[in-house]
DNA sequence: AAACATTTGCAACTTAGTTGCAGATTTGTT
DNA sequence: AACAAATCTGCAACTAAGTTGCAAATGTTT
C-alpha cells in the first residue's frame, strides 16, 4: 500500500529464495531494506509498527532469512563482554582480534598493525576502530 | 604463592593507579595478565576459582580497572544482535561499520572496500574479517 | 588499633535471546 | 473456492548477561 516497490521487492526475494511469503517476513524485510543498515530485534519491532510482531517471531523471521542467506548478523560477537588488559592499545586503535568459530577463544594478534582508517564520508569523527577476524585456530584447523 | 611475580606486577599496576590492592582486583588482574587475550566475566569466573567472587563483584572490579584504563572493553557492541541485508557482501567480508558513541546509530560504509587479511601466524584459517569504527556522526558531530 | 573510605556478597531485577506447544497462515491441489 | 499439508505465529515460561541497593566485610591512613 505505501510503498508497493519495496513491497515487491521483499516479495521476489522471500519467492527467490523458496520461503513462505508470510506477512512476518515481508514487513521484516521491508524494515530492513528500508533502513540500509544493520538494525537489532528491538530497532526492528518499533519500526514495524509497535506491537505488530512478537519477540520471538521477529527472532525466527530472522533465522529463516538467515539460513537462506538473505541477512545476516552484522556484528559476531558473543552476547558477553571481553576484557583485556590495556597495554599495547592506543586510545584509538587496539590491535586486531581473532576469534575461534570452533572453540570459541578470541587470540590477539599483536604483531599486526594497522593503519588508521580516515575518516569516510565529510563529518564522521572517528575516535575508534577495531578489526576482527573469525576462522580456525591452530589447535581446531 | 604460585606467581609470586604476576602477583607482584597486578600490585604495581593497582599501586600506581591509586587503586585499594583488594583480593578481588588482585586476583582478577592476575587472571588477565596470565591469559594475554580477551576474557568474559564467566571465563574470569572459572579462572580465579570458581565460587570465589560473586558475579557482581567480578563485574564492579572489571569497571573499576576501566575507570583507571588498566582494562578495557576488547569489543565494543552493544549485547543486542544486529541485522542487515547481506546483499555487497562477500561470504568472507562485509564493508566495515560506523557506530555513533553518541546516538548509538549503526550505518555501513560500502563505499570502503578493504583488503582482506592475510593469515597472521601458521595455522590460523580465516574465514570472514571484520572492521568497525566508532565515533561521532555527522549529525551528532 | 580506631576511624574512615572502599569493596564485597546477597537478593532482586532488567534485558536479550531461547524453547515447547497449540492455534493461525500460507501454499499447492482439486 | 475450498481442503489438506506444511509452515509460521503468539503465548508463557525459561536461561544467561548484566545492573542496582544495601548491609556487612575489607583495606588504608593516622
């Protein structure tokens, strides 16, 4: 109704990738084409109309899109905190990270650094960056 | 007992911080300059005996190394999953992101393409790498 | 060792995310 | 257009990470 292109869109998208056209899956998609960046459940579920969707439907909206690689998860961290001692990190750039798919440690890689990313776009102050890497560690390849 | 000189080293880095040398910080201190990488508070938990401190005291010291940057957060999500499209994504890279530390808004920059990393040390497999920046929007700028 | 400043543990709470199951949609078929 | 089969949805209840208030315990200074 308001806007019939994303609505379409979203359509041969759910058609391309053999899943149910269901209303859940197609507002989601809506919301996320619309948006053009990464949003969480809660971003989503306010956007979607209040109220519109359950919790747990917009999680496994999310999943069934996932699997077919229609979306994916921006950030892939834990949902817990990590700490590290402070040595060796400027105020703006720590060294790189790799985490573990199969046992889950994160190493630091220490010896690689990097050079500071500019700043992209005319005013965006960046004040940090951090890069991750995620794959096999010795011990599990 | 068994570190004499770990325990010693977490002392001096309290001492000089002008921090109360605690059990508790000790310990913890201890546990993270023994591990040399990231560690949740659970891992945190296991490692300086578990049952020894509370969750929350374990938490509450990790803030207070923060306050005085003798530690600091090695990833810097927020704990809500993040979603986008995974259309100008490579399976192994995705166009780095920009969070406002003020607004707390996600946006993609797709115009940066960067190199993909190459392996760090023998025997480690990288499979996706990942590139945030945090900093000030232009709106919030 | 006393007095003061911090820290700790407990209990209770919040938020993100998960699971099981019955009832509602969607799809393909007639 | 209507039915059956396959799939999705909402509810309620749960787990795990992280937070807050407060009284008791510990650390520091004199």
């Amino acid at each position: 109704m308001a806007k019939p292109n994303l609505d379409m869109q979203a359509r041969t998208m759910l058609k391309a990738a053999a899943l149910y056209c269901t209303q859940g899956r197609v507002a989601i998609l809506k919301v996320l084409l619309k948006a053009g960046r990464p949003l969480s459940q809660d971003q989503i579920a306010r956007r979607s109309g209040p109220g519109r969707f359950d919790k747990v439907t917009i999680y496994r909206t999310l999943e069934s899109l996932l699997k077919v690689g229609l979306v994916h998860k921006a950030f892939m961290d834990k949902r817990a905190w990590h700490f590290e001692l402070a040595h060796n990190c400027t105020e703006s750039q720590c060294h790189p990270h790799f985490t573990c798919t199969s046992c889950g440690d994160t190493h630091c890689l220490t010896e690689i650094s990097l050079p500071m990313a500019k700043s992209p776009h005319k005013g965006f102050v960046i004040h940090r960056q951090q890069v991750r890497l995620e794959g096999l560690c010795p011990a599990c390849a």
